[in-house]
C-alpha cells in the first residue's frame, strides 16, 4: 500500500459521503491507496453510511472509530491505523480535484526526504450557499488558503490537505490531546519545524473547501479558538501568538507592547457586547436583504469574530483566575 487517506469526521455524514465519492474519481490508481476513516465518536449514521460505501467504491475503504475526544486524539487514531508508508490528511470537507492524489505521490516521489511534508492548494467550493455572509466568508477563507497572503503565520500547514512520510510524523509525536478549536495542528507545524522539515506547496493537488458557514457558526468557533487559546500560547511562546491574544510583555519591546495595550483598549470601547448586538451583528443579518450593506460584511464579520475570540480568551481568564482563588 503506496498511501493512506486518513480522514477525521465528526457528524459529517452527508459531506462525507460527498468527498468519499470524489475519491473514487482520482487519476491514481485506486488499488495503490486505501481510506481510512476515523470517526470522533459520530453519532449521526457516520459508520452505516462507510459500511454501505465499501462495496461501491474502487479503493480500500476502512472504519475506525473511539469516543468524543477532539480532532487531535482523532487524526492520530487514523494516522497510527494507516498502512502506507505515505500519510494524506484530507478533511471531512474537502472535495479532491481528481488529481489531487496524483500531485500529492508526485511530490513524494521527486523529493523522498524523510522530512518533506507536501501541502496541497485550497479554495472554497463553487456550489456553497448564495448568501451575503457566505460570500464574504469566501473571500476571507480564499485570502487565508492563497500563497501570497502575507500575514499567514504557518507558511501554508494545512492539514485539511497535506501529506508526508508516516514514521517522520509519527517520530516527532503527532498531535496534542487537546480539545476542539486549540491549533493543535499549528503546534504539530512548529514541532515539525524543529526537526528540520521540508514543505513543499503543491498547487496542482487542489482539494474544494465545502464547509457552509453562518454568522453563528463563526462566532462560536471563534469564541471556542479564544476559550482555548492557552493550549497553543503556552506550548508555542511565538511573539505573533502573543500578539493576538494581547499577551505582550515589556521585553518583546516597549514600543509594540504599548502600541498592542492602545489596540486593546480601541477595540473593548468600539467593538464590545453593546456594539456587537446592537451595531454589528444586526446589520450583518439586514444585509441578506439589502445589497447595498454587502460591501460592509467582510468589515464586519472580522469585526464579530474578534469579538467573540478575544470574550473567549477572556471568560477562560476569569474562569481559571477564580479556580486559582478557591485552591
């Protein structure tokens, strides 16, 4: 077995289906990989609909599945559970253009480094919902998945699509045990990074984001991100992590720790509880019926998340404050 898909899901079941499907359209030959699909503890049908699948499709198609534990304990169930000798992480979402595959063994083959990871290209699907905030959702998730956006921190470490050597992988510890929405893929980049690893964009192994989003959906995940920012801030000491969640310190520099304290008080008096209930969100959801408001949406939307992402990063402040005061 030349590679392993390991797909991680969580009561996905229907978009599911949708990529194993896609899969069976690849260029590589379907005898040379297998799907391993690991399961978060799914309780939607996921492991009927897999079980109904294999018989229909062209590769080996497997089922692994332990209770609800997060994306991190989840992707290593699939990874430890891969039989290839290469590692394709491909997410629940993501519909593989039929070379997708292809690219991704391409690349291994021309550089077979034990260190090469391969990151392949993303783009938000075509066939998403028509709405206002989707559309403006689109834009800020293209400009996060494209090369040449310059405030990306981890140099395009997308393991909705990424492939590399299963023992380097492995070797170097693979994923945290951390809850949902903790960057445990971002802190698996900088321990990779510590051990020398090579990675190679592939923009020929283009997979579709398929992933609907609403004004709900990205608040709540920016407030469960901020709420468990502390897993990532505290194994990664980066300046830029700092940065973002305002947790600067006279020696990364006077000047920037005064410029971000300015910054923070900005935005509690322009973008707070009142601003966000009253202003933002409200005009966020009048704009699906007045187009002249769309061209403000990306603003806002921005505007909300950060709100939600930092009164996460605050509740969990006050909440293990008041942990520490009781022990």
């Amino acid at each position: 077995m030349k590679l392993s898909i390991e797909i991680s899901t969580y009561n996905r079941k229907d978009v599911l289906q949708m990529v194993l499907e896609r899969l069976a359209q690849q260029t590589y030959p379907a005898d040379r990989f297998e799907v391993v699909v690991a399961s978060d503890g799914s309780t939607d049908g996921t492991a009927e609909m897999v079980a109904n699948m294999k018989s229909i499709l062209p590769y080996r198609l497997r089922f692994v599945s332990h209770d609800h534990r997060g994306p991190g304990p989840t992707h290593n169930l699939g990874i430890r559970e891969a039989k290839g000798e290469l590692v394709l992480m491909l997410a629940d979402d993501i519909l593989a253009d039929p070379q997708l595959v292809e690219e991704h063994v391409a690349t291994h083959e021309v550089h077979p480094d034990e260190s090469v990871v391969v990151s392949g290209r993303l783009r938000q699907a075509a066939n998403l919902p028509d709405t206002v905030f989707q559309r403006s959702w689109n834009v800020h998730t293209n400009m996060l998945f494209e090369d040449g956006n310059k405030s990306i921190q981890h140099g395009m470490f997308f393991v909705s699509n990424l492939s590399f050597k299963k023992s380097f992988v492995e070797d170097c510890g693979a994923f945290r045990d951390w809850p949902p929405a903790s960057h445990e893929d971002l802190e698996l980049w900088y321990r990779l990074r510590k051990k020398h690893m090579t990675l190679i964009h592939n923009p020929r192994a283009l997979g579709y984001h398929y992933h609907p989003e609403n004004l709900k959906s990205v608040s709540a995940r920016s407030y469960l991100q901020g709420y468990n920012w502390h897993y990532f801030e505290d194994y990664v000491p980066d300046l830029w992590i700092r940065c973002r969640s305002g947790h600067l310190k006279l020696s990364d520099g006077k000047g920037l720790f005064l410029r971000t304290f300015a910054k923070g008080i900005l935005r509690r008096l322009l973008i707070n509880r009142l601003s966000i209930r009253w202003i933002i969100e409200p005009l966020i959801k009048v704009a699906e019926q007045k187009p002249g408001l769309a061209f403000y949406v990306p603003f806002l939307i921005a505007k909300a998340a950060s709100y939600h992402f930092h009164r996460g990063i605050e509740d969990f402040t006050k909440k293990s404050s008041g942990a520490s005061k009781l022990s």
